[in-house]
C-alpha cells in the first residue's frame, strides 16, 4: 500500500509535467506570449540557451539520418543535446522536434530528481522526509518550467543527487561483495556523465567526495572498524574521478572554453575571474551584482566569502523583486516569491541540523550545499543565471527543511494533544 501511494505521487507528478510542457508548447506553436516562448515552446526569456542547444539537437538528428550512427558519435556535441536528439530520433516523427518531442527524456529526468531527492530524505531521515521533499520540489514552479525545457540543468541536476545518494549510503551503511562493487560502479558513471554534462561545476564532485572520505574515515577511526567494502566503492568513484577528465571531452557550444580540472590556486583564481567575466556579458545584465568586483588574488576571495554567502543564499534581494528587469516585472515577483519561501525553509533547515547535529549524513549534504551556494556567490554574477544553477543545492537544503517542518509540526501535534483538556463522562 505505501509503494503504492509513492508510485501514484510519480505519476501525479509526471501527468502535472507533461500537462504543463502541453501548455507551454502550445503557447508558443499559436503564438500566444510571443515573447516569452517561440513555437517550439522553447523559453525566451528563461532558458535563453535552449534555443542554441535546440539547434544542435537537430543537427544531430540530421547528422544521423544523413551519415548514420557512426557519423552522430563522432559529431562533437554536448551530452545532453545529444540525448535529446536520440529523443528527437525515436519521438519527433510524432510530437516533431520542439519540448514535446523532448518531453519523454524531460519527464525521465524530473521524475528521477524527485525519486532522488525521496530516496535522499529517506536515506538521512525517514520516508516521510523524503516524500515531503519531492513534494515541494514537484510543484516549485520555476523548476517545473525549466524542466521542460532543451537545457542540460535536469541532467546534471539528476546525476549530481544520485552521486550525493550514493556517497551518503557509503558513509551511513556498511556494504560487502556485489554491493560494494555494484555500489562504486554506480557512482563511477554518475561522476563520469556529471562531468560529461556540466563539466564547469566538477569542483562541486572533488568536494563532495572528499568530505565524505574524510568523514568516511573518521567513522572507521571511531568504530575502530574498516569497512572494505565502503573503501572498495570510494576507491571506485576516486579513479573515474581522476581518470574521466582526462580521457573523456566535457564538450561544450563553439566558442565557450571547455571546463577544466587544474585546482592550483592562481589557475582557480583565473578560472573564476573568468567565469564572473562571462556571467557579466548575459543579456539581462539589469540582473548583474557586484559586476565590478574582480578577483585578483587569494586575499581578494577571502574577502569576498561573506559577500559571496549573503549572495549564494539570498539573492535576489528583496529590492529586485518587484523591479522591472531586462525582461519585464514577472519574472522577478515569481523569482521573489520563491527567494521568500526559501527563506522560511532555511529556518526549517536550521532546526534540523540543530535536531540531527549527530547524523554524519545530514552534515554530508549540508555541507555540500553551503559550499556550492557560497562557490556560485564568488562565480555567477546574473542573479537570473545563478537562479537556475543553484536548482540542485536548493533540493538539498529542502530535504533538510522537510525534516525540520515534520519535527515542528510533530512538537505542535503532541503540545496540543498534552493540552487536550479532559470532560469527565
């Protein structure tokens, strides 16, 4: 009974997705917000990317009907556009090559977030947290929009939660044999197809791994145990992690310099002064904080961290929100209301970590996500940009607000049932 209330949530989830991406192509195909969405239903305004990677999706399919699957291979191309060219492919003869026909690779990839982020809370908490989580998150709107869009985030977003499902098993269980491989051979391909999709955030990859290797051995050194079988899987990820970059290509569009793994101070340093440079030329430059701020070196950053947190965490600021940006007013207010709503789920997520302040776990995931907020702060300069980015650490902090909502309102049921007063018969 309860697989199956979780497998009518997935495919409420999934109806409210495909209805919406009808919608949106809708919209777009009879031109009825021709500013905001073209005929394909791609998003003007808010995936403006989407439009370039539609392109390369076509050309793909072009590519294969033209000179076959072999000529489609060699074809350099990011993984994603490439993925929704197989979609377009099997798909587009149908529903043709616009959101609809990318719409069975989209909803895979929605409906394996929220089975991520379910199995995340369930993992750290209880199945209760993790159904409350992927409820919140089913429903955020600006997700839900962006999901059905020809963009790489729902891809990278996916395997990113999987590889944080993966390394909070490892540090939470104990596994031995074919689950220990199975396991680290899980966690290799996920690294491999994260640095595949969004190369640029791999540092986001060596941190997570290497706290949880760090707490990993802490445990071991605590309970006086080795797990070998937890440091067989590690040992897994850490060699796809070492040896993916270097024989595999993150490719990226023609022009954009493709990611690079050199972690030296001044080469970091660079890279992000560069990053900032390119976050700096979008086109909703009204969008722009701190724009001026350069870094220049390791004392210009270190500076900057409390400024890069305020930002990682809260912008856009109250006083963007009902302004008029470079692309009208409406998207700043929904861009607003959601900033505010995660404000209060910040709160929730403090009283959880407060709560669980032993679980090794939720430390696991809430340091990953503080420390990809504050890395966006120092990095993305366009609020709107850094808006879509942070999808994925925003997911981690509302599993741990899930758990913080449940204690609170748990606290507020038994404080009104000890209150209950007692009528004699």
């Amino acid at each position: 009974m309860v697989l199956n209330s979780k497998l009518r949530f997935l495919i409420l989830a999934g109806a409210i997705h495909v209805a919406l991406t009808t919608a949106i192509f809708l919209i777009g195909h009879f031109r009825v917000w021709p500013n905001r969405f073209d005929e394909n239903g791609i998003g003007i305004t808010f995936a403006i990317d989407g439009k370039t990677y539609h392109q390369v999706a076509i050309e793909l399919v072009s590519e294969w009907k033209t000179n076959g699957f072999t000529a489609w291979l060699k074809t350099k191309a990011p993984l994603h556009s490439r993925l929704h060219s197989i979609s377009f492919m099997m798909f587009g003869w149908l529903l043709g090559y616009n959101i609809l026909g990318a719409e069975p690779l989209n909803l895979f990839y929605f409906l394996g977030i929220l089975s991520c982020i379910y199995f995340l809370g369930r993992e750290l908490f209880d199945a209760q947290t993790g159904v409350l989580a992927a409820a919140i998150v089913s429903v955020w709107p600006t997700f839900l929009l962006h999901s059905t869009q020809l963009i790489r985030d729902p891809l990278s977003i996916a395997c990113l939660l999987a590889l944080m499902l993966v390394l909070t098993m490892l540090l939470g269980r104990e596994f031995v044999g074919a689950q220990a491989v199975l396991l680290g051979i899980a966690g290799a391909i996920l690294v491999t197809v994260f640095w595949l999709a969004r190369g640029n955030m791999w540092n986001v990859v060596i941190v997570a791994v290497a706290i949880t290797v760090v707490m990993l051995a802490a445990r071991m050194f605590r309970a006086r145990k080795f797990v070998k079988g937890n440091v067989f899987a590690m040992l897994l990820i850490i060699v796809a992690m070492v040896v993916v970059p270097s024989r595999l290509e993150s490719t990226t569009l023609p022009g954009v310099r493709p990611p690079s793994t050199t972690l030296t101070i001044p080469s970091t340093i660079k890279q992000m002064s560069g990053r900032r440079a390119g976050f700096r030329s979008y086109t909703s430059q009204a969008s722009n904080i701190d724009e001026d701020v350069q870094f220049n070196s390791t004392g210009d950053v270190i500076r900057y961290l409390p400024r890069a947190f305020v930002i990682g965490f809260f912008a856009p600021f109250p006083n963007m929100w009902i302004e008029v940006g470079s692309f009208g007013r409406a998207h700043r207010v929904l861009s607003g209301v959601e900033t505010f709503a995660m404000y209060f789920l910040y709160l929730a997520a403090a009283l959880c970590v407060w709560r669980e302040r032993r679980n090794l776990k939720m430390w696991l995931l809430l340091l990953v996500a503080t420390i990809g907020m504050v890395a966006l702060g120092l990095v993305v300069v366009n609020a709107g940009a850094l808006f879509r980015i942070r999808y994925v650490f925003w997911m981690m902090m509302i599993v741990l607000a899930a758990r913080g909502l449940l204690d609170r309102m748990n606290r507020i049921s038994s404080g009104l049932t000890r209150t209950d007063p007692v009528h004699p018969e």
